[in-house]
C-alpha cells in the first residue's frame, strides 16, 4: 500500500520560504510513471493545485503560483519536496502531498502550514 | 481556468435515501472529471475518475454520470459513513491546470 507523509516547516514568517518534504513509501517514486503533485486548503476552503512533477520529470505549476513554487524529486530518498518563496498570510493551509494528477490518490494526511511572524 | 460550479452547497439526506451531486464546469472538459470525499481532518479520498469510473475499493453505491459542462454524482442506499465534502476536480486542458469545485457538504439527517 503507497503511502505519503508530509513534514517540514509549520511555521513559516512573512516574506521567508516554507520548504515541505513528501516521504513515499509502500513503492517507488520512480517506478509506474506516475506524477507527483502537492496541493493546498487554506482554513474552511476548498482545494488547490499547486503543481507537479509530470511523470517523475517535467514540473507544472499553477500560473497563479508559478514564479513563487518549485517542485523536485529526490530518488534517492524516495521523495519530493515544495519550495515556496515570498510567503504572505494568503499561503497559510493545509499542504497535501499526493500521486497524480490527472486525478490524486493517494494523499498524505496534510501538514498546517502557518504563517506569523 | 476553468471554473467548477458544485449545487447545492450543503445537503441534508436521511439514511437510505439517495443524494445527488451536481458539478457544472465553465467549459467543455469531456470526461475529465474526478470526484473526491473529504471528512474533516482528513486528506480527500479518490471515489470517481473518468467521469464514471469508480477507484479502487470505493462502494457499487457510489455513481457517477455526465461529460462536456455538467455531471451527477449520486449516493444510492446513504450510510451513516457518508458525511462529509464532496469535491469535483477537472483535468482536461493541457498544459495541465487542475481545478476543483468549491465543495457540496453532505449531512446525514
């Protein structure tokens, strides 16, 4: 059974970077040519795409985010990662990790993100 | 971007009974079209891809129809377990940018 796990920083001040990890294990990242994707809920809101990694490979992001985000595999980890540069109150959510798209299953449980100076 | 439109926004069903879902999309998208259940607290669960294809492990009660602009997904025979969120997610453009409706909140009366 593939599971994913989010972790790093929940706490994360104004105009800092928020970095989170997405540990896969149950399967191989590299293995089935899947795409690997995070996304985002901020409290009492709906779900957002933040990008992925097409396949393992090319990175897709939403344009609404698209100069702030970088997305990356480690292989050798067996996991990906979220940068996020320039935080402001707007990115605080939940942060999910998940396979895919076009459609997500499985998700991570989520990690808060918060953003306070 | 294409914009999904879920009705209604909360829904009250008594066990048993049948609820239905609505998604409207703002552009044609074919069958791509996801649909998910989230509890509280909790990551969404896959239950429709396709349009009409039911994921692994997800109950027969679950249904799902529609293409182009407007699809239907439908709960037969309720249960108790079934509360929570339902999101409908498009993936047709490419270059991909995926998108969800705002979400239907379905209560068990």
């Amino acid at each position: 059974q593939l599971l994913l796990q989010e972790s790093g920083s929940g706490l994360v001040k104004p105009s800092q970077s928020l970095s989170l990890t997405c540990g896969v294990s149950g399967g191989s990242i590299s293995s089935g040519g899947f795409s690997w994707s995070w996304l985002r809920q901020a409290p009492g809101k709906g779900l957002e795409w933040i990008g992925y990694l097409y396949r393992g490979g090319n990175p897709y992001y939403n344009p609404s985010l698209k100069s702030r985000v970088t997305i990356s595999l480690d292989r050798s980890k067996n996991q990906f990662s979220l940068n996020l540069t320039s935080v402001t109150a707007a990115d605080a959510a939940v942060y999910f990790c998940a396979r895919g798209g076009p459609w997500f299953a499985p998700w991570g449980q989520g990690t808060l993100v918060t953003v306070s100076s | 971007e294409i914009l999904m439109t879920q009705s209604p926004a909360a829904l009250s069903v008594s066990p048993g009974e049948r609820a239905t879902l609505s998604c409207r999309a703002s552009q044609n998208v074919g069958t791509s079209l996801a649909w998910y259940q989230q509890k509280f607290g909790q990551a969404p669960r896959l239950l429709i891809f396709g349009a009409n294809t039911r994921a692994a492990g997800i109950p027969a009660r679950f249904s799902a129809s529609g293409s182009g602009t407007e699809f239907t997904l439908t709960i037969n025979s309720l249960q108790s377990e079934d509360f929570g969120v339902y999101y409908c997610q498009q993936y047709y453009p490419w270059p991909p940018m995926f998108t969800f409706g705002q979400g239907t909140k379905l209560e068990i009366k």
